[in-house]
C-alpha cells in the first residue's frame, strides 16, 4: 500500500469461539513503520477530538471497541468514514485535516503513526492548511 489516498484497510480477523483475534504487522500491512501507538477512550458524549492535520505523519486508525466517525478533509472537499469494526483500519496520509466525532460510550480507537509525537508536525489552523494543501 502507497497511496496519497485515503483507504480501509481489512485486518486480518481470526474467527474463534473463543473470541476473535485481528493483527497488523509492522512491514507487511502498511507502507510506513510504526513509530507510535496512541489510542483515544472515555470520551464523554458529544465531545470531539482532532481539529488539526499533520505534515508528515501517516497513520491508521482502528475502532478496536464502539463506535466513531472520522472526518477529513483535503483542502478541497470533506467525507465522513463511520468506525464500528475492529477489522477495519483507516489509512490516512499526511495533510489531511481531520476530527473524530460521534463516540459511542466505551469507544476505543487505535492510532498507529508514522511519527514520532511532534508538536511541529501539527497544523491547527484550517486556513494555513487549506493553503498548505493546495499548493502541494
Ligand atoms: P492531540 O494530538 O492534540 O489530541 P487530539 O488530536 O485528539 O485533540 O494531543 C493531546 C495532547 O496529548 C497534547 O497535549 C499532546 C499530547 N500527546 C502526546 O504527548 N503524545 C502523543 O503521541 C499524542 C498523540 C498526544
């Protein structure tokens, strides 16, 4: 996978009566190392998190529990992307502005980053993005 798109990416599921078990392996399912794992929880309702981009970070998101939807916008035009599997991963390239909202109670979702935590990779004004983005 190497893409300036955005793209869900299936998660291998192993199905057991015992519970499900989904993996993702560093150099085989995505075109980027991890470097960082965060993940976002007890989000009490109606809050939202996010409202920024990144200039270089690459990242998959995962709903490893409940629900939530991902907003991203591309300098251009917005789409929503609903979680609610936790085989599902969304890839998401840098310079993409992007929230997450709508948490479901007992929501958990799973960041894997490109990069390092970076206060300056950040951008948390919509119009220095939007210019930054388009003319990239
Ligand atoms: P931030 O990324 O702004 O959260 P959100 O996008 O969900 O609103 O991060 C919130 C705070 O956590 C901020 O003070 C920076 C800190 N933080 C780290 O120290 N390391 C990390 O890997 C992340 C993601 C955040």
């Amino acid at each position: 996978m190497n893409s300036r798109d955005v793209k869900w990416l299936d998660i291998p599921k192993i199905l057991d009566e015992r519970g499900n078990l989904s993996f993702i392996e560093n150099g085989t399912s995505l075109d980027f190392d991890i470097k960082r794992v965060y993940w976002i929880y007890d989000v009490p309702g109606g809050e939202i998190r996010g409202g920024h981009a990144f200039r270089k970070q690459k990242e998959l998101i995962v709903a490893l529990s409940g629900s939530f939807d991902v907003v991203l916008h591309d300098g251009t035009t917005s789409r929503r992307y609903s979680f609610n599997r936790s085989y599902k991963g969304l890839y998401i390239p840098e310079m993409y502005w992007r929230h997450i909202e709508n948490f479901s109670t007992n929501a958990v979702g799973l960041i894997l980053a490109s990069t390092f935590y970076s206060k300056e990779d950040y951008i948390y004004d919509f119009e220095t993005f939007v210019n930054l983005a388009q003319t990239k």
